[in-house]
C-alpha cells in the first residue's frame, strides 16, 4: 500500500531593501531577491530565518515569506475550518 503524499502548502521567500521601516516598499524591484519557493512553511521559515540574520547589519533589508499556497487556492482555509 503506498503512502498518501504531504499536502504541498507551497511558500515563497523574497528579500530586498526597503525605501522606509515604516512600509513594505522596495526601493528598487529590480534588485528584489527571489531566494526560493518551498513546499512548507517550517522549510521556508528556516531560509527565512538565515536570510535575515545575514542581513542584520542592513536595517532597510527584509525578508517576507508569501504564503502561495493562498493566493493558489483562497478558499482552502475556510474549507478546513468547517
């Protein structure tokens, strides 16, 4: 019998230097670092996690994990909460 595979939940994680602290405007989107696009959100918060303890001298710099999987499929957390 084989085994159901693990729901994907799919994450992305993005990074680059804000204009202000105040707003999550990049300065310059073309400078916007893709770091990766992971199947979870503990993968993706690990990555996350290194990225902006390497970026920690930058106040400006910040890293965002987006959550796919909800722009995907809007309607599955109301789903699961039934």
């Amino acid at each position: 019998m084989s085994e159901s595979p693990q729901q994907q939940l799919l994450h992305l994680v993005i990074g680059g230097e804000l204009t202000d602290l105040d707003h999550a405007t990049f300065k310059d989107l073309d400078q916007v670092e893709i770091v990766g696009l992971y199947p979870n959100y503990a993968s993706a918060h690990a990555v996350w996690r290194s990225k902006a303890q390497q970026s920690v001298d930058n106040a400006h710099m910040r890293y965002f994990i987006v959550h796919l999987h909800r722009l995907l499929d809007p309607g599955h957390d109301a789903k699961t909460a039934r």
